[in-house]
C-alpha cells in the first residue's frame, strides 16, 4: 500500500489529489515552482495547510521524500521537470507523469528516467479532474502500470492500465483532446459571433435541435465558454503538445493549431480587458461576451 506520495505542481489537480490522499492516510509532500513567488507564495501554504499536505522547502527535497513521485505541472514544463527530476530519484522510486504532453515527450522522459534506473508511468487524466476528484478516469501505460493501477484502485481511484509501453496512454488523451478542446473553441467562437448579432438563442435552439442530448439550450454553452476562460493559457500550451502529436506521426494539426489560438485568445482578450476568471463567477458566457465586445450589434 502506498504510504508516502511527492507532488512535483500544486495546483487545482494536485491539490485535489493530494486533499484527498492525505485523507487516506496517505503522507502528501508537495512542491511548486509558485512558492519562489512572493506574491503567491502565502497562499500557496494557506492552500496546503488546507489540505493537510506538507509544502518543501525545494524541489529536491519534495523529489527525495516520496516513495512515487507525481508530475502535475504545466505541458512546457513536463520534460524539464522530469529530466531534472531523475539525477535526484533513487531506483525504488517510482515517477508518475500525469501531464498533457505529447506521446513522443513523455518517451523522452521515459529514456531519463530508464537511464537513471527510475521506474516511469505515462499517465492520462481523461476527465477535469474537479467533479469527480479521486474517481477521475486515469489511464496508465508502463512497465509497472498493472501494479500501479492495482495499488491506486485501492486508493478508490478510476485507473485503468492501457498499454506497458510509455506513450499510448498520453496519445488516447491527445487525440480525445482535439475534439474536446476544439468543441470549447469552437463554441466560444460560434457564441460570440451570435451574440453581436443578437441571434445566439437561434443559434442554441438550432444546436439543441441537431443535438438534443448534449444540453446546448441549459448549461453546456457557459461550462465550454468557462473552461476556455478559466484555463485557456493553460490549454492553449496543452493543444502545442497536442498538435506534435498529430505532425510526429505526419499528420498535419490543422485544427489543433487554431485551438491554440483560440484558447489562447480568449485569455489574451480578458486580459487586455483587465478581467479575471475570479471575478466572473458565477460564470455567465453572455456577461463575458458583452464585456469584452460591447453591446450587441443592431
């Protein structure tokens, strides 16, 4: 059984996992790049204490105390984090990649670790990890998947191992992520464009129409819309990792690059327009909308 677990990102995934493990029983230490921050750095311990996880003092020490060590942190930061990561591990630790990169990234990581005699699980979180917290679908791929998978589920985590070689697990959550990021983009663009026109209830009674199961007349509209607004920088350095996989295998990443974009975009918009997602809850996309573009169009 899993008694000691590092968290190498403290942010809304790792905190949840990390609350909730330690309510197992399980000792959580955690570190975040945030905590060099000044301006974050006491909030970041007020989240901790919180959640009765143990804040380190440095990256080495959090990469030194757990017995698995748990990436959680952004998809340009992935790779560094875990080549740095396995000059400071010992071969009875176990790494645990759960970031959104590319298949082709995490084999490079994969190759560190293997080369330091660290043991390396690719792992996808399938799901936004807030809703169902420990129950969030995970997939595993790896030489220990089936022992990892083994010891999670006993945890009460929805873990699943798909594949003993590194990258099949990360691929299944890139290609699943052009469709779902790309439904965020493309309903943000859609909405916006409607709602200068005045003509978004049309628009979502037509959707509704052609799909009457998916919610497009009740909450769908304002959960894609938020998602790209509250995480939109974030899934824009996702949908980069998302695109590499695509042209890694000479597929060309279209869509994925005008998701980028869009993601991005929205974020970008926000602040030019000096909004913050903490200000906008509860999320209404019309109010985000009309803020950032103004009144309707007549």
């Amino acid at each position: 059984m899993l008694t000691t677990l590092s968290l190498i990102g403290f942010g809304e995934a790792g905190a949840i996992f990390g609350e909730d493990l330690v309510a197992l029983g399980v000792t959580v230490y955690a570190y975040d790049r945030l905590q060099e921050n000044p301006s974050t750095r006491a909030a970041l311990y007020d989240k901790a204490r919180r959640c009765g996880v143990q804040l380190c003092d440095s990256f080495a020490q959090a990469v030194a105390l757990g017995d698995w060590v748990i990436s959680a942190v952004t998809a340009d930061a992935a790779l560094e984090v875990a080549q740095a990561a396995a000059a400071l591990m010992k071969p009875s630790q176990l790494f645990i990649d759960i970031n959104s990169v590319a298949p082709s990234t995490k084999r490079t990581a994969f190759a560190t670790m293997h080369s330091y005699g660290i043991g390396y699980i690719d792992a996808a979180v399938m799901a936004p990890v807030p809703p169902q917290r420990l129950k969030t679908p995970i997939l595993l791929g790896g030489e220990a998947a089936a022992l990892v998978a083994e010891q999670l589920a006993e945890l009460g985590m929805n873990v699943r191992r798909v594949a003993d070689e590194v990258g099949v697990a990360s691929a299944i959550k890139m290609c699943r992520s052009i469709m779902i990021k790309g439904l965020e983009a493309l309903t943000t663009e859609c909405l916006s464009t409607a709602r200068q026109y005045q003509a978004e209830r049309e628009v979502l009674a037509s959707l509704h129409q052609s799909f009457p199961h998916m919610g497009w007349e009740e909450a769908l509209p304002h959960y894609l819309i938020s998602r790209v607004a509250e995480h939109g920088r974030r899934r824009s350095e996702e949908m980069k990792e998302v695109a590499k996989t695509s042209s890694d295998m000479g597929v060309v990443p279209n869509m994925s690059l005008a998701i980028v974009n869009a993601q991005r975009g929205l974020v970008d918009a926000m602040n030019d327009a000096d909004l913050d997602y903490a200000t906008l809850e509860p999320f209404d996309w019309l109010r985000l909308i009309d803020t950032l573009y103004g009144r309707p169009f007549n």
